[in-house]
C-alpha cells in the first residue's frame, strides 16, 4: 500500500481501515479513546504527550538523555565480549556496532524530521514505525518489544543496584542478616521516589550527573585493570579461544548479542520528542555528544579489563578484580567507590527506561485539562508509577539472575529496534533509488543483523539453559 510521496498509508489497528498519512497519529493513538467519547465531542488531549513527553528540552538535554539510555554499567560487561572474539574480531565487532548504532539513530531521526516536515509530528517509536510502514500489527510489535525491553532494563537496573547495595553491606557486615531482598525493596523506594519527577524533560539534571558518573567509574575501573595487569603476581594472561568450532561460534555470536544490547536503546524517538521544536538537524548533535561519550567509556575499559584478564575475564570485569579466592586486585576504596558510582547511575537508568511506561500510563489515566499536580492528575500518578516500581522489584527479587539474559534482550529486542527497523523505515519513507549505496547498504544491514538476531538468540538461550541449575527464585546471590 503506498501513499503519496513514497508514503505508506497506515491500516488503523483498531478499525482497520486504511488512513491517511495526515490522520495516522490520530489513528494509532487517539482512535481507541474514540468510543468513550459523545459522537462530535472532540477526544481529550494526550496527557501522555502534554505531561511526560513534553517538548522544552535543548540538544545537549537530549545528549545526556541519550548517554544514560546507552552508557551505563553494562560496559563492565565489555572485556567478557572481547573474550568471546579474540582482539581483532572482538575491536572490529565493537566499531562496526558502534558505527551502525550511529547510523540507524540518524536514520531514524532523519525519518522523525521527514515526518514533521509533512505534518505529522511523532512523539513515539510505536506510531512513527505505524505510520511508515502502514501495518496494524507493526504498531502492537513495537509496542510489545519496547515495552519488554524497558520493563526489562528497569528490573535489570533495580536487581544490579540492590546488588550493589549488598557488596557494600557485606563488606561492612559479613555475617549480617539482611538478604539481597532487603536492599531491593530500598532501592525500590528511592526509585519510587524519584519517578515521581514529572517528565521525561525533568530528568535532564540528573542525567548529566550520570554522564559524568560513567566517565568516573569506568576510568577507575580501567585504572585498576591496568594496576592489576602490571603487578608482579599479575593473572596469566591468554588471549585463546576455545578449541571446539561451535563452541567459539556460539560464544562469538553471543558476544555480538552482548554488544547489541550494550549500544542498544529502543526509544530515541522519545528522547527527541522532548525537544523543543523544530527537531530537525538537533539529534544529530545529540548523538555526537553521546557517542563522545561511548568512545572513551566503551573502549577504555574493555581493552584494558581484556588485556588485563584474557580469556578469564569474568562477564563482569569487577569480579575479576575482586576474585572468590585470595585478595581483591584493586584497592578497597577503589572497589567500593566504583559500586557507589555504578549504583548511582543505575537510578538514573531506570528513570530513563521507565518514562514510556509512564507515557503511557498517564495518556490513559491523567486529564490533560486539569493542571499537572492537580489532584486529579498527582493521585493515580503516584499510584500507577509506584505500583510499577513495586511490580518491577518484585520480579527482580524473584529472578535474580537478569544478568544472564542480557544476550537475550539484545538479540530478540534492541536488535530489532535499532539495527533492523531503522534501516526499513529509511528505505520506506525517504525511497532513496534502489540501487543508490544508501538503499543497498540499508538492506545488507537489515538481511546481516536480522541473522545476527536469530543466531544471537539461539545462543543466549543455549546459555541461559546451560546455567539453569543455578537459578533460585528469590536467591540471596546475583547468578552469573
């Protein structure tokens, strides 16, 4: 189905009638409200928009927005990468992440300003990839996957913080009585707190603060790792890979599967949403900034923790700093000023992955047309947002091992929100020439990644099998 301009027409999800491009948003969005309102009454305006997504934000606001979504602790996960590839594969692997990332970003912020200039202005991933490519049940897609893989992060962050939380109460106390539970549900009311910040808009200050955080624990980190590297009763350092062929195709794929996840995002049409417009041309200067960051905080240390560890590597570099047996490979202080930092960082995270669950909640629960700390708007936002602190906390109590499915998440979500649909909607919306570069190199990322996902996902799957016999629900450890 094409419409005018290259343009698809979009088949409503609700009434499945086709629609114009002009309408589609409304359709997407506002057409499920449609039957609580009297015929010829006007529906209610989006309070999702109005509240959460407001548009008041500069480029460096989107900047730090974007480093939270994409930096965070997940780059200590970067030496256990490497080690599934080898240094060359593993750098070559990093880099063309790192460059396709970027790229379908600023596709996907060429096919938001694409959109605007022709009158539909998209706020969201859900009904930009509605409206492009005209499908019902491409918009129930998108929903699902950034859903999960917000709600995902969220429970990642609150799970790793509560962590966080128990590394340094055991160094304190080592035989008290709290478990992991315990500091979850602090973690939990903190977080409860601070969502209770209005708009995505209003997290700019903090997510400033968490792009400095990265910066910080990261050279510390790397510091240590070098520290580590050069002492004189130093880890022998081997760089092999496994003798067996598809053991070291299983671990390459899962490497590359880690690394999806750790440049993954999922919901940069949101984060423009909180400029103020005209967007156009200011997200280009928002992934500058943000992928400034990611070189120094991606590179530094996953080559000095690899370098420093080899093939030993634990999937997280801090564990091999502070092994099981024997004394901590870095000093005290260092140790237990990185978890502070990380911990700090991950209420940032979790701020930033919960405002689509907020948008969306506050689009069907608040009033637009009363004021934003209204009664009517400030109960059920306080309800609903705590309420979905308190679901995600509770489901990380109760699995305790996120960590582990990380390679799953990248595979099955951030891989399709953000190597292969970009590429799509590209191609859909903007129709370059079919034998332009642009095309051809926008349908050999989309066939390369799409395989990437399904092998990626197989391969998570196959370990998270394999370390099955360490899960226990509501365990006082973290599994590795």
């Amino acid at each position: 189905m094409a419409g005018s301009g290259g343009t698809p027409f979009l088949l409503s999800p609700v009434t499945g009638r086709a629609a114009t491009p002009s309408s589609a948003v409304c359709d997407v969005e506002a057409t499920s409200g449609a039957a609580h309102h009297r015929p010829g009454k006007p529906p209610a305006a989006d309070a999702g928009a109005a509240f959460v997504l407001e548009s008041k934000g500069t480029w460096w606001h989107a900047g730090f927005h974007l480093t939270t979504a994409i930096v965070g602790p997940t780059v200590l996960t970067l030496p256990y990468a490497l080690r599934g590839m080898g240094w060359g594969p593993g750098l070559a692997a990093l880099t063309a992440i790192a460059a396709v990332t970027f790229y379908a970003y600023f596709l996907v912020s060429r096919v938001l300003d694409h959109c605007e200039a022709q009158g539909r202005r998209h706020i969201r991933f859900r009904e930009l990839a509605a409206d492009v490519l005209g499908s019902g049940w491409i918009f129930y897609l998108v929903v699902t996957v950034q859903t999960a893989i917000n709600a995902g992060v969220t429970t990642g962050s609150i799970l790793i913080a509560g962590n966080c939380l128990q590394i340094m109460y055991a160094s304190l106390v080592p035989d008290g009585p709290l478990k992991l539970y315990h500091f979850i549900i602090i973690v939990a009311v903190v977080l409860a707190f601070l969502s209770q910040l209005p708009s995505f808009h209003s997290l700019r200050h903090i997510n400033l603060g968490s792009l400095i955080l990265s910066f910080a624990y990261t050279i510390l980190v790397s510091v240590a790792c070098i520290r580590a590297g050069v002492a004189s009763d130093a880890p022998v350092k081997d760089y092999s890979l496994s003798s067996s062929k598809s053991e070291k195709t299983f671990d390459a794929f899962l490497s590359i599967s880690i690394l999806a996840a750790v440049f993954g995002n999922g919901i940069l049409p949101e984060i423009q949403a909180t400029l103020a417009p005209p967007a156009a041309g200011k997200m280009m200067k928002a992934l500058v900034l943000c992928y400034a960051v990611v070189f120094f905080t991606f590179y530094f240390p996953a080559i000095t923790g690899y370098w420093a560890f080899g093939n030993q590597v634990q999937s997280n570099v801090l564990q091999s700093l502070m092994p099981d047996s024997g004394p901590s490979l870095a000093p005290t202080w260092l140790l237990g000023l990185v978890v502070v930092l990380v911990l700090l960082q991950l209420l940032a995270i979790a701020l930033v992955y919960s405002q689509v669950a907020y948008e969306i909640m506050e689009k069907n629960s608040a009033d637009a047309a009363h004021g934003r700390f209204s009664k009517r708007n400030l109960v059920p936002r306080v309800a609903l947002r705590t309420a979905y602190v308190a679901a995600c906390a509770f489901v990380a109590a109760m699995l305790p091992f996120f960590g582990d499915i990380v390679g799953v998440v990248g595979a099955v979500g951030f891989i399709p929100l953000d190597f292969v649909l970009p590429v799509v909607m590209y191609n859909m919306a903007l129709a370059p020439p079919r034998r332009s570069l642009v095309y051809l190199a926008n349908v050999a990322i989309m066939v390369v990644f799409t395989g990437v996902g399904v092998i990626g996902a197989v391969a998570s799957v196959r370990k998270l099998v394999l370390d099955a016999g360490k899960f226990k629900l509501f365990s006082d450890t973290v599994v590795d």
